[in-house]
C-alpha cells in the first residue's frame, strides 16, 4: 500500500482539477453573460490557463485521462435523455444527413488539395479530417439550451453517431489502401463497427421497461448508479476496442439504460458526475488548442480556408440530408453537425505518421479542426432558438407545409 | 488540441475505472452479505484484481490520482455531514483522544524497537507510524453504518483531525532532529497547521446560515456544486502545501459549506460522486497492497506483533480518552482511531529514504499499516452496533449513569 492521499502527482491532478475547473467556470459565466453558449468560454478558459497561454497548467496523461472521462460521462447523459423510438422517428433524414455529411467534406477537401497541386492520398486525409463529426461540443450545447428532445436535436444526434459509424469504416479503408494492406482486418472493421451500434441500438428495444431491481439486484447497490457506471464504461471499452470512439459506446449505454425504469433516478445522479467532469473535459480541450499559430498569415489562411469549407459542407449536407425538418430545424441540423473533434484529429495524426501530410498541412489541417470546434457552438447559439421556434409553429400549425409554418414562426 | 477520447492512457483509465470498480462491487456485495463493512470487501477486491495477485490492472499515476480524488470527496462528504456545534460538544474527549492516540502508540513503538535493539531514531520512526489515524476508512465505515451523528463517531472524527495535526507536527520535528536541520522552517509548520484547522474552524462558524446563492451567484452556476467542488479542492490544495493531508483540507470544506443553506442540497448531489469514486479509491489501495509478505514467517510475525500492539494502544487511547462517552461508546472511539494509512505509509518511507529503518524492518512496518486498516473495519462491524445501543439507553435514560445505562443496553 502506497499513498495516494499523499503523494505529488495527487496534488498535481487536483491543483490541475481546481485551476482548469475554475477557468471553466468562469469562462462560462462569461460567455453566458454575454449570450453565447457557456462551452466557448470553458474552451477559451481552458486556453488561457494552458501551456499555450499563461501555462499556469500543463494537462498530462492524468488530466486528459479525466476529462475523458468527462466526455464520456456527458455522452451517457445525452444517451440516457435519447429514446430510441424518437431516433427511429427520425432515421431517413439522420441517415442521409450523416452520408452527406461524410461525402461533402470529402469532396470538399480533395477539391481543395488537388487545387493546392498535393497527391491524391495527401487529398483523401484532408477530406477524411473535415468529415469527422464530434458529438461532444454539440450535444452539450443542445442540452445547455434545453432542446435535447427536440426533432432537429434528434437528427443531429442520430446522425452524429453514424457519421461515426461511417468514417471509421472509411479511415480503415484509407489507411489500408495506404498501406497496401486492405483486407479481412478492414472487414471485421466495417462489421464489428455496424454491429456494435446495431446491437446496442437492439439492446435497447429489449431493455425496454426493464424493472430498476436489474440494477441494485440485493445488497449489490442502494442506488442503481453504480451498476450503470459499470455499464456505460464497459460499452466505451468495447466501442473504443472495435476502433469506434469510447464516447459512441456510453451513448449506446445511455440509450439502454434510458429505456429501463431506473432512467429517471439515473438521470439525476449523473447531473453532478456530468456538471463537474463535462466542464474539466472542455478547459483540458482548451487547454491543448494552440491558438498562436493563427499568427502565422499562411497558416491562418489555409486554417480559415479549410474550416470554412469544412462547416460549409457540414451545413450543406444537414440542409439537404434534413430538409424535411424546414429550413430552419434543416440549418440548425448542419450547424450542429459541423464541429470536428477527436476523430479529425486522429485523421490527421495517421496523415502525419504516413508522410502524406507535411507538418504544415498537418497544422493547418489541425487548426481547422479547431476552429469548426469553436466556431460551432457560436453559431449553433444563433440558429437554435429559430430552430425551436419553427418546430414550435409546426406543431402548433399541425398539417400545415413547413417552410410556411416556418416563415410564420419568423414573422413573429 | 490533442485527442483525449481516442488515446490508449483513456482506455487505460476507463479499463482500470471498469475493472477496480467492479471488484469493489463484488467484494463489497460478498462482505456485506457475511455481515461484514464493504469497505473491506473493496480493499480485498482490489487486492485480488491487483498486481500482487491476478495482476488484471496495475493501477498507474492516473489511477491513484482518481483514486485521492475519491477519498477527499469522501472527506468532504463526511465534513459535510458535520456540524461544528457537534464538534465543540465533543471537545473534550476528542482532544484527549488525539493526544493519548499519539503518546501511547509511540510509547508502544519506541518500546517494541528497543527491545528489537533498534537505535533511538529508529524506534521513533517505528513508534510515528503507528500513530498517525487515517480517516478514510472509519468514515467510511460510519456513513455505511448510518451511525455520522452519533457521539462516538463525531469525537472519532474530531480526534483524527487533531490527530493528523499533532502527527504532521511530529514528522517535522522528527525529520528535523534526524537530519539536524530543526528550527524555523519546523515552527513555521506547526503554525502553519494548527492555523489551518483554526481559521477553519472559525470559518465554519462563521459561515452558519449563508444562503444559497453565495454558491450560485448570478449565471456562475445552476446548483452549488461546482463552486463548493472548488472550494474543497482549494482548501485540499492549502492543506497539501502545508503538509497536512489533503483530506484533512477538504473535511474542512465539507465543515465551512455545512453550515451554509447549501448543505441540503449538497449532501444529494455529492452522494453520486462519493459512491463512484470512494469505491474506487478503496480498490486501489487495495490493488497496492502486497499481502503475499505475509508468506515470509518471519516478516508476518514481526509485522502482526506490531499490528496489534498499534491497534491496543489506539484502542486503549480511545478507551481512556473518550471514557465520559461510556465502556462501549470509548471502545468504538478506540476502534475508529486503529486505521492507519497515508499518513503512517509516509512516515515509513521517510524512514527508510533516511536510511533509519532496514529493508525488512520497513516492510514489518508497512504490513502492520496495512493489517491496522483491514482489521479495523472488521471490528468497527461488531462495537458499533453495541455502542450505538448503549447511546441510545443513556439518551432514553436521562439523568443515569452511562456504565449502568450501557450494562443495561446490553441486557436487552
């Protein structure tokens, strides 16, 4: 038995906890106050107190292995509000937003590097990086909000965990095709991938109105809490053992559990798990984007180009893959699809190890990501009342067609 | 920003979380069915998990750092379940407690060394570890038991809290002596420490009654947990740098916010937290305990001798101590303060970095820690159903004798 009470690296992670948090916080306060989405400002926060700004902190392995868990815990608490039913409701305009969602930001991107005069391979990962969406930014934003159970909301969820889905499959392909090496490793991929989402989503169905005993089975737990932890981080195991990311398997956790009778209590007791963990995962985010190299001119541009392109054909591919939601449930769709996070990263770290991305095309490529990130949430902000207040008007004008229910809701 | 949902140090962490929490469940459950305290259930299903054992996890710096963040958000739920009135109520005995914990245990060690023929220095180091209370376990014991607002558990509490004090006070001036370096750099501490328990004592009493929304200040915040999270990790920081235990910062916390009009509110939102991570921090103490030193004959035997002598004299300590609070209330009081942990494990070590304690008398030492804190549990299950009895009796007996009101509680 050592010390962990006593020992430095404790007080490392929870002075780096307290600085990080506090940032968090208030940044949020922040930009709440000045109506923007509180999550830029624990972003921004994180930024400040970081190795890149005032270096007050420098996140190690310890605090990125706890804001990950953060994001993790933020996922399941997305699940657990998400019923499957509403995700099947909305299944035609998910499923092709996600496909367009994936196949726009790569033509995008290869259409941009074939411009730059780069190879074909070096074009692909470009493209690859812009079509990977992260949930994490978005989902938070819409619960921020308040409108998790609304259709657009739905869409974009759905969507998102497809988009997952899809460019795992297609980084396998890629990178196996790089390699010279496509074969049975990328089919049981491509099936392992489908199947863990199918299966997860079918567990759900099944679990449907199971008994809370399930949970705190005798003496095993007061509170089905812990039982459903052991859940959510066994699912985020798998998912990140198939190559899918840990986030995509606590969401698929929170979809079953949801459909149980402890939902309710469930729900309650992740809010401070969630309220705590959630805003540290963003300020250690923060924490590792390098804004500064925005002050190099070329590098700037070639990021500003690329994520305007990338959120430009992320919001292109909601507005047509949603459009049965109306232009503005449509637009808040793409919007929210547009934040690029872990997966665009690891795209362009494989780019890197490959050689088919020069370091500054990698950080070029990098800081688009970055800025999709940032620049998502603003604009989401933007969107989302408009949003709400058109489905608000659908559902109030019942039959009606739904630009025209839209176009009274803006009238208003 | 890097990728802190796909790096392998997550699914390290994730996977560890997974498989410690899990064997703490399942000790836990199997403890509490053969009516023993979970706790030891989660020490020994973190054993067994462990590298001494299965070797299924190796719990690296992120574990243990999770793992210290879990016993001081367990300390800072038990401070939160404690109200400075009570305390002062219990003065007295708690003070004793401390005092007499401290003398007797290192009576008992110097004792022990020099009949070994160990040096002077040696046998203080032998006699320090034995004296210094880990809190952590007891109260874990209490909460489970439901027993945080009886007598004996606040003079237990009160006691360990002025006993860390005195211990810390005690290390400076022993390292100080050893390494012929005593003056101000030790007088500052003992200042710097008494001063920390006092002013926060005093803050507690002065925060009684502060409303709510000192906590959520305008937009800062939806619930008062993040800000009062801050304030324990701050306090648990000063306290760290002081050279007192972080956990003695944040049952500090706990105090100072118990008194405010939040604590109703808090108490239900750090349960989740504390029932994740308190587990978690047992299991990984567990994971680092090497019970298989017991294989050695000779090292068992030398390390159970000095595990029951530090249990007798912190057992006779308590009995003397706290004698006003009746036979068995005293013996539970004695019972509590048996656990040693952090504190006693670094005392260890500075002996053997000061090259004062062999290898294998080290080792002795360590073990009987270690046996200290898995016994205790154990014998904290039997005494305090019969002291929580007999306080009973004496409150239902008014004005009787507390001997003759627990001779009659056990009559019963």
């Amino acid at each position: 038995m050592t010390a962990p009470a006593a020992g430095g690296a404790e007080l490392d992670i929870i002075l780096g906890l307290f600085v990080l948090l506090l940032a968090a916080k208030v940044g949020e306060e922040a930009f709440r106050r000045l109506g923007q989405p509180g999550v830029v400002g624990e972003l921004l926060g994180g930024f400040v107190v970081g190795p890149n700004a005032l270096a007050l902190v420098v996140p190690g392995e310890t605090a990125k292995a706890l804001g990950g868990l953060g994001v993790v815990v933020l996922l399941f608490a997305v699940g657990l509000e998400t019923r499957t039913d509403d995700l099947l409701r909305v299944g035609r305009p998910a499923v092709l937003t996600a496909v367009l969602g994936v196949v726009l930001p790569m033509v995008v991107g290869v259409g941009y590097g074939l411009l730059l005069g780069e190879e074909v391979f070096t074009t692909v990962f470009i493209g690859l990086a812009l079509a990977a969406t992260s949930i994490g930014i978005t989902s938070r934003v819409l619960a921020d909000l308040g409108v998790l159970e609304r259709r657009f909301s739905r869409v974009i969820i759905g969507a998102a965990v497809i988009d997952d889905v899809l460019a795992l499959i297609l980084i396998g392909i890629v990178s196996g095709v790089a390699s010279g090496d496509l074969g049975i490793a990328t089919l049981i991929l491509v099936v392992a991938a489908v199947g863990f989402v199918g299966l997860g989503f079918a567990a759900a169905r099944r679990a449907r109105g199971l008994r809370r005993e399930v949970f705190t089975w005798p003496l095993f737990a007061d509170t089905p809490l812990v039982p459903a932890f052991l859940v959510m981080l066994g699912l985020a195991i798998l998912a990140q053992w198939i190559g899918l990311a840990a986030i995509i398997g606590a969401f698929v956790a929170g979809l079953i559990v949801a459909e149980t009778e402890a939902q309710d209590e469930l729900e309650h007791e992740i809010r401070p798990l969630a309220s705590i963990f959630a805003p540290f995962f963003f300020a250690v985010t923060g924490a590792q984007i390098d804004l500064t190299a925005l002050l190099r001119p070329e590098l700037a541009i070639a990021a500003l180009v690329l994520a305007v392109l990338g959120v430009t054909a992320k919001v292109l591919g909601g507005v047509l893959g949603a459009r049965e939601l109306g232009r503005w449930g449509a637009l808040a769709v793409g919007v929210g699809m547009a934040p690029r996070g872990e997966v665009g990263i690891v795209v362009v770290q494989l780019g890197l190890s490959l050689g088919l991305l020069s370091s500054d095309l990698f950080s070029a490529v990098l800081i688009a990501v970055v800025l999709t990130t940032v620049a998502a949430p603003v604009l989401l902000g933007t969107v989302i009342p408009r949003a709400t207040l058109a489905e608000e008007a659908v559902a109030a004008g019942g039959g009606l067609d739904h630009d025209a229910a839209c176009a009274r809701a803006e009238t208003r």
